[in-house]
C-alpha cells in the first residue's frame, strides 16, 4: 500500500484485458572479488485503459526475465481508479519520495500532457485528457508511486453522495 492513500480499492486481475507499458529497465552491477556481476530491474505499469491500473517492479539477471516478473508483480497491486469520463475529477497533487506531481481535469481533446512516468500511468489508467506537472525528483520509480498517490486520493462524485449519505443533486446543487 501506498503511503499517503487513503482510500484506495485493490482490484482483482481476473476477466481483465491488461496492457503492460515499460516505464523503465535499470543495469545494476555489483562488484565482487571475481569480477563484475550484471543484474537488471524493470518498472512496468499495467492497466485496461478503462480506470483499473498498477505498478510493479521485476529484478533479475535477463531482461526479458526482469520484465515478465514485473508484469506479474503490477498485476498484484491493481487499484481502481476513479474517472470522470476522459479525464480525471478534479485536482490532486501527490508526492513519493522526492517526486511530487499536479494533475488537473482538461477539455474533451487535449490529450495527455504528461512527460515520461506519468504519461505511462495515465495512459493504463485510461485517462486521456489531462494536464499534468511533474515537479522534484524525475526518478522513474518514484514518479509512478506519486502519480498512483495523486490519482487514489481522488474521489468521483458517486463516492462523495455515498459517504455524506445524500443524493448526487445535493452534491453538485449543494
């Protein structure tokens, strides 16, 4: 679980058409008294592009090895995310480690203006406008994990007339 999240739903990856993304392959060496020893890791974000995403991280000594456990590490942690048609509800900031991110609901056809990690994750999220800023560290890693923050603290209006306990005109009529 993501630290700063507070009310993320896990989801359940049976029945789903994912589509994994690579955000990023990293070569580790460790050096030893025999010489030099190669390893890789690999940061992948899965989704099905329709508000169900996730992250993983994969390690090992082949590549293709690194990627097809991070894979099946992101499909472990699949959360659902709340959208508001194409875009996201409303504006929310997260931050992980030294990465912070802003993320702001666009106009039908903007499209995703996001760079790197977060592009990645929106995209499996299935968010197709937005506006997005990236601020701090630009470390992979923590990009993903901030933007997953930024977009389960979001609420959609369901959510919202449900914990008050009154009706959906009252929210937006209030």
């Amino acid at each position: 679980m993501l630290k700063g999240v507070k009310n993320a739903r896990t989801v359940k990856p049976s029945g789903l058409e994912l589509v994994d993304r690579l955000v990023g392959i990293q070569r580790v060496t460790k050096v030893t008294k025999g010489g030099r020893t190669f390893a890789f890791s690999a940061m992948v974000v899965v989704g099905n592009e329709k508000g169900i995403a996730g992250y993983g991280l994969g390690k090992s000594k082949e590549v293709s090895e690194a990627i097809t456990k991070g894979i099946e590490d992101a499909k472990k942690n699949l959360y659902r995310i709340p959208l508001a048609g194409t875009t996201v509800p409303h504006e929310e900031s997260g931050k992980f480690g030294g990465a912070r991110v802003f993320l702001r609901p666009a106009a039908h056809g903007t499209g995703v203006i996001a760079g790197g990690a977060m592009r990645h994750v929106l995209e499996s999220a299935g968010v197709h406008d937005v506006l997005a800023k990236s601020k701090g560290s630009s470390n992979p890693h923590n990009l993903v994990k901030a933007t997953f923050v930024a977009l389960l603290n979001m609420r959609d209006a369901r959510e919202v007339a449900r914990q008050r306990g009154v009706s959906m005109d009252k929210v937006f009529n209030g």
